[in-house]
C-alpha cells in the first residue's frame, strides 16, 4: 500500500487491475486503518478515473455474495447518496411503488454514511428482515415484488471499510460503487449520482452492457429527480434534459422534500407518503422516479410511468406491497 499511496500522492493513477487488486487486499486484511483511510481521502480530492472505477467495481463483483435471481428480470432502483441534501427516502420509496404496478424489484441499499437515513435505516425500522437466503429473496419477489438487498450481508470484502466510512461521515468513491455492485446482477437500472462527472463515468460503464438503464443528476445537486429544476438522464438509447413540465407537474421548492432529522423522522414520512397521505411535491417525486422506472423496464415513456405510478401509490398497491414484505419478515 505505501508504493500506492506515493503514487496516488504523486498525481498518478491506477490501472483497472491495480484497482481491483486493493480492494481485494482490503477484504483480505492487508491494510491498516490509516492506510485505507489514506487511501479513501485521496479520491475526496481528485476525481476517479474510469479504469479506477471499474477496478473497484469488478473487485467487489467478483468477492460479493451472488444471488441469483435471474427469472425474475427485476430492476434496481438505487442513488448513490452523498449528495448532502438530506431528502426523505426517494428511490426507496420509488422502489416499493414500482413494485405495486407489477414490476419486480431487487433493492440494493445500506445504512446511511453521509445522510440521516439511509434505505436500509428505514426498511429495518419499519420492520424489515434483512437476509442473503434466495429462498427467502425469491419468496419476497413471488409475493410482495421486492426484496432488499442489504449491502453488508453480500459485501463481505467491505467489514474492514464500513467502519471507517460511519467514522468519517462523509461521502467517499465507495458511495459511486453502491448502485454498480448489486449482487443479483440486474438487467435493469435507474440509477441516480450526485454530479455530472459521475454521470459520464457511469454511461460510459454501461455502455454495451446490454442492459436498460437510466443514470439520473438533478442540476442542482440531487441523486434523483427532484423536481426542484431540471436533471440531466442519459439512458441506453437517449441522452436529454428533463424538466418537471414533462410530465405535467409543477417545480417544487428543496424544502417539500426534506427528509427529517432521525431515522424515526425517515420513517414517518415513509409511512405517510406510502399510505397516501403524501404532500402533492412527495407524491410528484416518488411516482416521477418510479415512473421513469417502470418506463425502463417496460419499454414506456417516462409519461405512462408517471401515471401508472400514481395508480401504484394512490390505489395501495404500493402499500400492499411494503406490508407483505413486513408480514414476510416476521
């Protein structure tokens, strides 16, 4: 590590095997606390490079838990986080909504880093079982339409990491490696990053993938579409601007979106926003993201996503569904 970390410290940077090779002997417990927080802090202060990105992505892959849940052709619906907005749960919420029109969902998340709640801080609060059983995981996806992928139960390489990233509090590449390194290796992705460079790194590993995808960046910051302005989507056949007039809706201000100061906080507006007692903004915001997931899988425009969306939350399917999985988790 300390020929990496001079090299790093030189402005040089790492080709995807020596990337990939880190990691692995990061899992493998080569390295000290203070080289891998060495290691995490250069890349808070330069930007990471293509064949880094792949190193890393590739490394986790190849040590994850794998799940196989290729019958199902789910789509994962995942931010990275880190975007310091501190919204309520979003993609998560998305998810459970995408879930309730029909659409199978694997639902990659973890505990919150650099935010209050993270997707799994509200799943397990709301009571659901976290597992890496496929029996159990496919009982899920058969009966509810989602199941949640609990980051730390496939990523076992990442014990030696985690508490470094909760002590540091602050986003670090590792938040750009969540929605890339789901274990049951979906076809389908909405995906949300936190700037534009992150953007073109992530088309440009999608590219040829053969897989349908949509990378989300809202312009004024956000991981998702947020119809706080307009956000930057670039998918497998199109790139363009979106704006909340697409799909008929009103721009909305940050604070409709807010997230709460605790994980109970979270929760309750979780509650809320699924059981239908959403504000008009939280309501917007949720079927925008599911929309464009449903529209992703099913080949739809963003439009007719948005509107079954609606008919998702608004009809309880969405609840529906976020109550089975609770009901299975007991």
């Amino acid at each position: 590590m300390k020929d990496i970390l001079n090299r790093l410290i030189n402005h040089e940077t790492l080709t995807t095997e020596e990337a990939k090779q880190v990691i692995v002997n990061i899992s493998n417990n080569m390295y000290n606390p203070s080289q891998i927080t060495c290691f995490l802090s250069v890349y808070m202060m330069r930007s990471i490079t293509i064949e880094e990105l792949r190193g890393f992505r590739d490394a986790l892959l190849e040590l994850c838990v794998p799940i196989n849940l290729s019958g199902y052709n789910a789509i994962d619906i995942v931010g990275t986080g880190g975007d310091g907005k501190n919204t309520f749960n979003i993609s998560t919420l998305s998810a459970f909504i995408t879930a309730g029109a029909g659409v199978h969902v694997s639902k990659h998340g973890n505990y919150g880093v650099s935010s209050t709640s993270g997707s799994s801080n509200v799943m397990e609060s709301l009571g659901v079982k976290f597992s890496n059983d496929e029996g159990f995981l496919k009982k899920c996806l058969d009966q509810a339409g989602i199941c949640i992928l609990h980051a730390p139960l496939f990523h076992p390489a990442m014990k030696n990491v985690a508490p470094i990233r909760r002590e540091l509090g602050v986003k670090t590449f590792f938040n750009m490696l969540g929605p890339l390194v789901n274990p049951s290796f979906p076809k389908n992705h909405v995906l949300g990053v936190f700037n534009l460079k992150v953007l073109r790194l992530y088309s440009f590993l999608h590219q040829n993938s053969g897989h349908n995808y949509n990378i989300v960046y809202a312009l004024d910051g956000y991981d998702e579409i947020s119809l706080t302005g307009k956000a930057k989507i670039v998918s497998n056949h199109s790139e363009k601007l979106f704006s909340p007039e697409d799909l008929g809706v009103s721009q909305i201000k940050q604070e409709a979106i807010f997230g709460g100061d605790t994980v109970n906080d979270a929760a309750k507006i979780f509650v809320d926003i699924i059981s239908g007692n959403g504000t008009d903004a939280q309501n917007n915001v949720v079927c925008a993201n599911a929309g464009l997931a449903i529209a992703t899988s099913n080949k739809l425009t963003h439009k007719e996503g948005f509107e079954i969306a609606k008919e998702s939350l608004f009809s309880g399917k969405a609840k529906q569904s976020l109550d089975t999985l609770i009901e299975l988790s007991k």
